[in-house]
C-alpha cells in the first residue's frame, strides 16, 4: 500500500521524519465493507512503531513539505491483514503527527517551536 501525505495549503509545513503505522497516532488505517461497516482483518501481530522523540531543539528530523507536493510511504501488508475475506472494502488511512504542538511548547525548544509543524 502506498500512502502520500500531501501538503494541499497554501503554506510550507514541517513533518516528523518518523512517518510509520501505529495505532492511535502517526498512520492509522480503517476498512469499511460496502454498507459502511467498519471490519479487521486477522493479525497475529500489532504494527506499531514507537519512534523516539527528538531532542531539545533538534530540528534535522523534521522534513519540509511545500504547497503542493508530498511525502509517500510504502508498506506490504497481507490481505489478510486488512480484510475478513473476498468482498468489496475501502481503506481509509488517518495521519495525526506524533509530535503535538503541547510537546513541542514543553519540550522542544525555541528552535523547534518556530517550524510550522
């Protein structure tokens, strides 16, 4: 699956390098069969990441994202994963930043609070 978070303001925004699936937060994925019903697949395993925040001011883990482009990421993922079987579903995958502007004011610095995040 291919997923591309596009910058569609007008304005330049900055994204946290660690762009990855994780319940809750970051990439979240949801499949919904034809009447809308929302269905999982059968996993023997969780994808999450928990990846490191940055530190005090660190700002080279951030990457900019002009009006009108991109950031893609790719994963494989078994059909089983996603679906209960043969049929019809639409994918919706959810991105919330890892990194909340509460964190940012507390934790990352002069710096890090002046990027669009």
């Amino acid at each position: 699956m291919e997923t591309q978070l596009t910058n569609i303001g007008e304005d330049t925004l900055y994204l946290f390098d660690d762009v990855c699936w994780n319940p809750g937060n970051l990439l979240n994925i949801q499949v919904f069969d034809l009447r809308g019903k929302e269905v999982s697949g059968h996993s023997d395993f969780l994808r999450d990441c928990l990846p490191p925040p940055p530190g005090h001011d660190d700002i080279t883990r951030f990457f900019k994202l002009e009006p009108g482009t991109f950031y893609g990421v790719v994963e494989k993922f078994d059909i089983r994963e996603l679906v209960p079987g043969p049929g019809k579903y639409s994918i919706v995958v959810h991105y919330l930043s890892g990194i909340s502007k509460d964190w940012v004011s507390e934790y990352g610095g002069d710096k890090m609070a002046a990027l669009p995040i």
